[in-house]
C-alpha cells in the first residue's frame, strides 16, 4: 500500500488504440495501469488476467496498457501496434517509450499493475504474475465504499486480416511437410506451400517437432503439447501443466521442451513421459554459464540440435547459447542480437550450411548465420519484419515472417529469398 498518492496524469502520453484519457475523463473510474513490454513472457501471461477482470467490471473498471520496451525495436511505435494486435489486447494502450511514466510512478519490475481509486489515489502495486484474486478482492473492496462513474471507454477494433496466414510463430520441416504454427491452428503443408490439413482447436501454438508420423505441439498460453497422429485426426493431449512452452525438438529418443515462462529448458521421453534432464534453475533469469543445475536462463524460445549439442536463443538475454555434455556456454551476446526467437542448425550431410547456426535476429528484422568454429556472425538477409520462427532443409531456410503474415524461403545455393505463397489443396 502506498497510501495517500495521487496518481499521474496520462494525458499527454501517446495513445495508440483510442482517444487520449485525462485525470477528468478517468475521474469516478477505478483504474488499473498494466506495465508491460510485450516481449517479456511474463508480461504476456498477466494480459488473459487482465481480460477477465475487464469483463466482469466493465462498468466500474477501465485498464490502461503503460508499454515501457525493454528493447530499442519495443520503443517503436510500429511496433507496439503490432503486438496489439498479434495479442488481441482489449484495452487501452500507451507507447512509454522514454519510460517517463514508468520512472513517474516508480515501476521497479516487469509486469506491475497499478490500482488506482475513484478519487484518483494510487490504492496497490501488484508486481509479477499471478494476482488476479487479490486484484479482484481490492476492487470489490473499494466498490462497497463508492459508486463508480458508468462512462465506457471504448478501444479501436481492428480489421481482420485477409492473409491466410496470422502473425505465423514457428515452423517446423520433415522430409515430406512443413508445418505452420499459427493463431489458433498448425498449418500442415507441402514443401511447395499447398495446405494439406489444419490442426485446429489450438491455445497459441509455437514449437512442433513431427517424430515418427507424430506431431507434438506445443501451446505456450494453454501450457500443454498435444500429439496428433492417424494422418493428423487425432488428437490427444501428450502433457500438461507447462511453464510456456514455447518451442520442441527431439532426438527420437527425448522431447526437448523449452519453458520460456519457467527459464527452463527439459527433455522429456518420449515413451514415459519422465524427465530425463533439467536445464537452468526455475524461476531464475539472466546469462550465466555452468552445468546444467547452475546455468540460469532467460527465456529459451527456440532450439536446434546438432549432433550432439542442444543450441538455443535465450530471448531476454539476446543470446546464443549451447548445451551439450552436461554444460551450457554463450556463444554470442552483448548486442550482437536482440531478442532472437528463431534458431536452425545445419546438419551435417544435408547440403548448405552444414554445422553453421540460423537465427532468425527478431528486432533486429533480420536473419544471421553462425559458425561455431570460426565464431564469426554474418547477416544474411535484412528489412525482415519481426520473423520468429525458423527451419531449415537441404539447402532452403523457412522463415516466418510474422508481422507481414508470411513465409519465407531463402535458398542458400543461391542467396536468394522469395515468399513461399501458401494454397488450398
């Protein structure tokens, strides 16, 4: 409680999804900031919470998005539209790109949520995730001593897409398919592009990994990975009880599972389902290198294997990194990347690029390969906007180009890139 505080004016801030909102207009209205950056899982996983609390108050509460980006792309105000969208936020949002208002009411951590009364006094501060009970009591609390103001605030709704394609987060090739994760669904398609079946009935999609005539896919939001079998038919759910799945690969033997939301990075076999290794310590997020238990991550959401090295991009920490014989080390770091979100690795004695690391460098809007043995990084292509996932076979890279709801091919023999255009059969 910070006791008798008033509350900053947002007035002058950039509003981004509808009119600008005053002290006088917020007047009679309990308010609820969201400090936010919409890369930080964490972040994302308060935004469901944030949706309920909206509906059940829609009379006496008005939500306000402050987004203070942690990343230089964040700040963009191009951006931050983007990921309104791509998030299907409901509420109010502002650009805090200089962090003015994020320094005014002394936000030390991402996500926080502010409460602020009718009279416009700061009532709590709620930091992290998992507060939406006690965010719920609080304002029924202040409901039993005042009569909120009926004024609605009403948001900007966005046109539907006419791509076929929305906001696309991974891609996955095997020797005959491509998969698609995307929305609510997984595209299964030729490498040609013809779509062949739609997984639906999906929770935010990301990683897949096709084992065996198996899909495994894993849906960061829901926290599960489904497996879907008899010519993609069935479904059933494989495991539950995730941390953000965000991203599977597996050697035959295990699953790999990268945990965005619990720093953690854990193979799973495939037949017992028991966990067969653990990578990073729960709950901990930064860049230190060390065995397995002492290494700390900070939000894995991709991964490549390589023979026997398990490569992964830690996202917060814009980093490179390898797990292999029971150790993890940084190969690239301090503003080399920002925020990455894709990695492929060239196997060897499958074409072009073979032991070299494909990233798909997400603010940065570009893709870059690395070679481990040289340690040398090399753009190869750039004005991308946003890509995220990314796979490779033979000698083609397919990159999801998110925010142009597209996929692309860029053919290493050739160095050359074109849009794979997706079909109906």
């Amino acid at each position: 409680m910070r006791g008798a505080v008033r509350s900053v004016s947002l007035e002058d801030a950039l509003w981004l999804n509808r009119a600008s909102l005053g002290k006088a207009e917020l007047l009679g209205k309990i308010v609820l900031l969201d400090f936010f950056t919409y890369g930080c899982i964490n972040c994302l996983n308060v935004l469901p919470d944030l949706a309920l609390l909206e509906k059940e108050f829609e009379e006496e509460l008005v939500i306000i998005g402050v987004h203070a980006g942690k990343f230089a792309h964040e700040k963009e105000e191009s951006a931050v539209r983007e990921a309104i969208k791509r998030h299907k936020i409901g509420h109010a949002v502002i650009n805090d790109a200089q962090h003015t208002y994020k320094e005014a009411y002394a936000i030390k951590a991402w996500p926080t949520q502010v409460l602020i009364n009718p009279q416009g006094y700061i009532v709590k501060e709620y930091r992290g995730e998992g507060h939406l009970g006690a965010i719920r009591e609080q304002i029924k609390a202040l409901l039993y001593s005042c009569t909120p103001s009926k004024k609605s605030f009403a948001v900007k709704e966005e046109e539907a897409l006419p791509s076929p394609l929305h906001y696309p987060q991974k891609i996955a090739a095997s020797a005959e398919y491509l998969f698609v994760s995307h929305k609510d669904e997984v595209l299964v398609c030729s490498h040609e592009g013809v779509i062949l079946h739609r997984v639906t009935g999906l929770s935010q999609p990301q990683g897949m990994v096709y084992i065996g005539e198996t899909l495994y896919i894993s849906s960061h939001a829901g926290g599960f990975i489904t497996a879907v079998s008899d010519g993609f038919s069935r479904q059933e759910l494989w495991l539950e009880g995730l941390r953000n799945p965000f991203d599977l690969c597996s050697d035959g033997q295990l699953l790999y599972v990268a945990l965005a939301g619990a720093h953690q990075i854990k193979g799973y076999d495939l037949k017992s389902k028991e966990v067969s290794f653990v990578i990073g310590n729960e709950n901990s997020e930064s860049l230190h290198d060390g065995s397995y238990a002492e290494a700390v991550l900070a939000q894995p959401c991709a991964m490549a294997l390589l023979d026997e090295e398990l490569w992964f991009v830690d996202s917060e920490s814009s980093s490179l990194r390898c797990a292999a014989y029971g150790e993890v080390t940084s190969h690239l770091y301090n503003d080399e990347l920002q925020h990455p979100m894709g990695v492929a690795a060239g196997l060897y004695g499958e074409g072009c690029g073979a032991g070299r690391i494909f990233i798909s460098d997400s603010y940065n809007n570009a893709l870059k390969v690395y070679d481990p043995i040289s340690k040398e990084l090399k753009t190869l292509l750039e004005g991308l906007s946003e890509p995220s996932g990314i796979a490779k076979k033979g000698c083609m890279l397919y990159i999801c180009n998110t925010n142009a709801h597209e996929i692309l091919r860029y053919d290493l023999s050739s160095m050359h890139a074109s849009q794979l255009i997706l079909k109906e059969k």
